[in-house]
C-alpha cells in the first residue's frame, strides 16, 4: 500500500526525507493520535506566550547542518543554510567567548526550521547557550563534560544495574549520550518528540535532559543489560532510541515526569559541582 508513496509524503512536515524503510501505516495512526493533542498545546503555547514581545570563527559545519532536509539544500528556494549562516556569525559576534562551537548548527537549525525567523532563532539560541545550558559550548565544554558525568552519577542511584554494568566494561559516558547533550536529541530521537522535548526544555530548564536519559535508560533496563562488550553496549544506547517508545512523543513525555522519580535541581547542582571538580582534578 505504500511502496509508492508520493515524493510529498516521502518528506516529513519540517523538511526531513524520510528513510526507506519508514512505517508510515504506524506513523499516520500514531499522528492520528497526535494530532489533537498538537492543537491542544498550540492552543496553550499561544495563550502563554500572548502580550509577551520578548524571547524569554569558521562554520566548516554549514554543508553537513541537515543533509537529509530539502529546506537546508543548495538548490532551495530560499535555502536555509544562508539564514543559518548569518544566525550563526551574529551569535559569534554577540558572545565572544562561545563564538562557534560544534553542535551548535543543528540546534540554530531546529530553530530556522521552527520559527522561519532569523532574529527569534538568534534570541532562542542565545537563551539556550547563555542561559539554559551551562557552559555546553564554551572552547573546553566543561558544562557538557561535567553534566555527562552527572547523568553518570544519576545512573548508579537510580538504574544501578546499567552503572554497573558500563563500570565493568570502562565504557565512558561520553562514547555513549554525547550526542544527546551537545546536540539535545536533535538526530537522535523523531523530530516531533525532540520538540516536546525542547518545549520542557525552554519552560523548565536543563533538567529536563536528565529527565530524557535516565527515561530511556530505566525504560530499557533489561534490553541494555544483555550486552556482552563494548561495542555491544554502545550499539545498544543506539537502540533504545528507536521504536515505538520514542515515537510516542506524549506516551514519552508523560513517561519523563514518572519514570525517574524525583529530581530536583538542588541535586543536579550539587553534582555538578561534585563532578566538575573531579574533571578539573583529573586535567
């Protein structure tokens, strides 16, 4: 029935081509679902966001910034890569000390995508960079390297089993979620979960993350704690954020605000500190 879906359906509402082997018999019962619940939170959105006007080096990266997305294409009309070129060049001018750093077009990129809007993606960006997200893309990215170590920290309290398992295997944390804090799931889970995602991320703060990860890897405990080795273990964090689970985009967000259990900031903080002294220790 869909082998020869047409080229429109082939390629999703914000510019992605879908891969071959896409279950768009699922994804359209899924979004029929969904798509309710979408306008109910628009609905919301609009409400909260209505009377308030504001928003609360080399880019060697520009060519490989969505390649899977018609709207990021030379050949398009307008192509995005100029917009997030000049998103992204301000934003080196107006924080100097950030300028440019890996990972930061994907998420200028989700932005344009989002708001067609160059001055409202460059204030989203610079909430995100200078606000929300503790030194993730300064030169050493401290705050990246130090929160990846707090989800480490989480883990051992929280899925004890998996810490123990990446312990006895010398497995770093970094080889396995990296993605998932530099370039805040953007590739990694569907397009309508990231942005579920980002609206907590935006109202809540950086918690949310922890929020995501540890959801994902409490959910799949037991499909986790079947690998062997190494590589076993990295392809199977590649898994789990796959499927049906992530798909679910409300299912999932429900799910982030139950599966952890409590997690307050106050505790995040003090790991933080914790953790960014034993890196700053180790050099």
């Amino acid at each position: 029935m869909y082998t020869n879906f047409p080229f429109v359906y082939r390629i999703d509402p914000y510019g992605f081509e879908r891969p071959e082997n896409f279950d768009y018999a699922s994804y359209e019962e899924f979004f029929s679902r969904y798509l309710g619940i979408l306008t109910r939170r628009a609905i919301k959105w609009s409400k909260l966001l209505k009377g308030n006007n504001g928003v609360p080096k080399s880019l060697k990266d520009m060519n490989r910034t969505f390649p899977d997305n018609v709207q990021f294409r030379k050949t398009a009309d307008p192509c995005l890569q100029q917009t997030l070129y000049n998103v992204l060049v301000a934003y080196g001018h107006h924080n100097k000390a950030v300028g440019y750093c890996q990972g930061m077009n994907f998420i200028a990129g989700y932005l344009i995508l989002i708001t067609k809007n160059e001055e409202e993606s460059f204030w989203l960006l610079d909430a995100l960079i200078g606000r929300i997200l503790p030194d993730y893309y300064s030169p050493d990215m401290m705050g990246l390297k130090t929160d990846q170590e707090v989800l480490g920290e989480l883990v051992k309290t929280k899925v004890p089993a998996v810490a123990e398992l990446i312990d006895r295997h010398g497995v770093m944390w970094t080889l396995v979620v990296s993605r998932w804090f530099i370039c805040l799931f953007i590739d990694v889970l569907p397009v309508e979960t990231v942005l579920r995602i980002w609206d907590c991320l935006f109202y809540e703060g950086s918690k949310i993350i922890f929020r995501v990860a540890l959801t994902l890897i409490k959910q799949h405990q037991a499909f986790i704690l079947e690998a062997t080795n190494f590589p076993d273990i990295c392809d199977k964090f590649k898994q789990i954020t796959k499927g049906a689970f992530v798909t679910e985009c409300h299912t999932f967000m429900q799910k982030i605000f139950t599966e952890p259990g409590s997690l307050s900031m106050m505790k995040i903080n003090k790991l933080r500190e914790t953790c960014r002294e034993k890196l700053l220790v180790q050099g």
